[in-house]
C-alpha cells in the first residue's frame, strides 16, 4: 500500500531550508553531508553536538547558519573559570530601594552556541540541561521560560584532553545529533584559500525568521511515518541494546545502546530529512541517513572494543545492514 499523504506545508518547507543551505554553502566550502543533518536537526527542534579538530570550521558553519536565521543569537565561549550564574542568570540586590531582581543570563537567546563546550567544568555544563531539555531555566527558585525556538549548537576539540572536562553521558544525551566535520578534499581546500585567503568570502543573508522555523518544525511533526517504519526504526536502536537478536557479533563491544530518547530522536530527524527530499512520509531510507548522527554519541563502547579499534560508526553501519528493511 502507498504511504499516506503527508501535511501541507512541505513543498514550503523543503524551498526554506534549501534557500538555508545555499546561504551556508557560500560560505562554507564542502561538508555537505554535516550541513544536511544540521538542517534537519533544526527542522526537527533538537540540539545539536558537533566535533571536529580545531580551524575545520565549527564555529563558521554554526555563526553563518544563525546568520541566515532572523532570531537572536549568542556565542558563549566556555572557559574552566566560567560559572552557571554566567550562563542563566542571578538575582541582583538592588540597594537604591531595598529589592531584589532577576538578570537573566545569555542563554536567553533562540540561537546559542556553547563554544567548546568541554573546557567548562562540570557544574556549568549542567547549568544546560535543564534549558536543553524543559526549555526553561530556574534562577534561584524562579522558572523562567526560554524563548521559541530555542537552539543549542556546542563545539568540542576531540583531540584535547589537558583543561577539558568530558561530557557525561547524561549531558551528550540531550543533544538529538552529535555531528563530526572530517578535513576537507584537495579541491575544496582550494575553494577555502580562494574564499578565505583573497577575500572572496560572501555574508549569508537572513532567509528564514523564527516564526518560519516555528511553522517548519510543525510540519516536521506532521510527516507520516507508517507502523512498519516506526517499527523499523524501534528495531535499529533496540539492535543497539541486543545486538545478539539481530545476529550481530557485538555483544562484547557495546556496554550500553541507545535510551527511547534516540528512538524519537530517530524519527524526528527522519522526518526532517523527508521534507529536505521533498516527502510528506518517511521511508526507511531516511532512518539509515540519520542513523550515524543521532547513534554515534548514544553508544558506550566497551574497553575492549575501544582497545580492538572497534568504531561506533562501524557498528551503525553493521546494524543497519543487519536489521531487516520493512
């Protein structure tokens, strides 16, 4: 049976985020796969995690992206000094007239960039979870509401250890996608000197404006997804957790798979990914793009299987060779 009809709304929707690809490509040369599932991160309203070795261009791609979008944007620099108060908010006393007032911090913002998130001590990095996940923060006993929509994009260097802190699994969890920008071609190496290096750089214009993304991610959630692929996807995490079911060899190299979050995860970005191929339905197709992104963060490798070499991009690849396509 043919999938059912998506919303209305996804031709619209597919032509803003292309029209926010094209402003990030003429800025950032190559990484288009990244550029992809960062658009479809924010089409599906999750945070994302990306990683990278230092001068690969992070923090340019994540500033041109906010550059193409009409909402307020931040960029908190992360330092082992830094504490939560500089991040949320305090209550100030006010010694004019005897009271108390609440400053908010800079995290009250739509689109924030923590910059290398792991050089913050723990405490400040667990100054995000809340914001990340309730979409509120709490500044001594107050709640305050973030604004809409909110967007969490955090950097970290994977090749430093002295002065960082690693993130706790519960931290990486919040993050729906961990993306990893790998060194570019020769060619494009090239694109990057003649763009960087001879002042060839063009400034992204603003095309899309929060009410847009707002009405983006609700189409977003309304893109079918029949029972068999919801099915299919429930499987690919839970061959994570139970890789023997699915006759994969696995079990000595994966302590802990992913939670129900990487499942919801999972579809979201697949249905992310449908709108940017045009679709009102996803298709499995769409769950094997976004397997490595929303998976690679949520699998702990054993000892052993870090000690053999064994990648958590391999054992995606394997999973989703392994578990049967519906």
């Amino acid at each position: 049976m043919a999938p059912m009809a998506g919303p209305p709304g996804v031709d619209a929707s597919r032509d803003l985020l292309l029209q926010i690809r094209d402003e990030v490509r003429r800025t950032v040369v190559g990484q288009g796969e990244v550029v992809d599932d960062l658009l479809c991160a924010l089409a599906a309203g999750g945070h994302v995690l990306l990683e990278g070795v230092p001068g690969i261009a992070k923090t340019l791609l994540i500033r041109t992206l906010a550059a193409t979008l009409d909402a307020s944007f931040v960029r908190l620099q992360f330092t082992p000094d830094l504490l939560p108060a500089d991040i949320i908010g305090t209550r100030i006393y006010r010694q004019h007239d005897g009271s108390f007032a609440t400053m908010k911090g800079p995290i009250f913002h739509q689109v924030v960039l923590a910059d290398e998130i792991n050089r913050a001590p723990p405490k400040v990095q667990s100054a995000l979870l809340e914001a990340m996940q309730e979409r509120q923060v709490t500044i001594q006993g107050e709640t305050h509401a973030l604004p809409d929509p909110f967007f969490v994009l955090a950097t970290q260097n994977p090749i430093e250890s002295e002065g960082t802190y690693s993130l706790p699994e519960a931290q990486v969890d919040r993050f729906m996608v961990k993306l990893v920008m790998t060194y570019p071609a020769l060619d494009e190496e090239v694109a990057i000197l003649d763009r960087f290096a001879e002042g060839g750089a063009i400034e992204p214009r603003r095309v899309a404006s929060a009410r847009s993304i707002a009405g983006l991610r609700e189409v977003v959630r309304g893109v079918r997804a029949e029972p068999a692929v919801k099915q299919y996807a429930a499987a690919l995490v839970d061959a994570t957790r139970r890789p023997a079911r699915y006759g994969l060899d696995l079990e000595d190299a994966i302590a802990y798979g992913g939670s129900p979050r990487a499942t919801i995860g999972l579809v979201l970005m697949a249905k992310a990914h449908a709108v940017l191929e045009g679709r009102g339905y996803v298709v499995p197709h769409d769950l094997k793009a976004v397997a490595p992104a929303v998976l690679r963060h949520r699998i702990i490798r054993t000892i052993d299987a870090e000690a053999d070499g064994i990648s958590t991009e391999s054992m995606i690849a394997a999973i989703a060779d392994r578990v049967p396509v519906p």
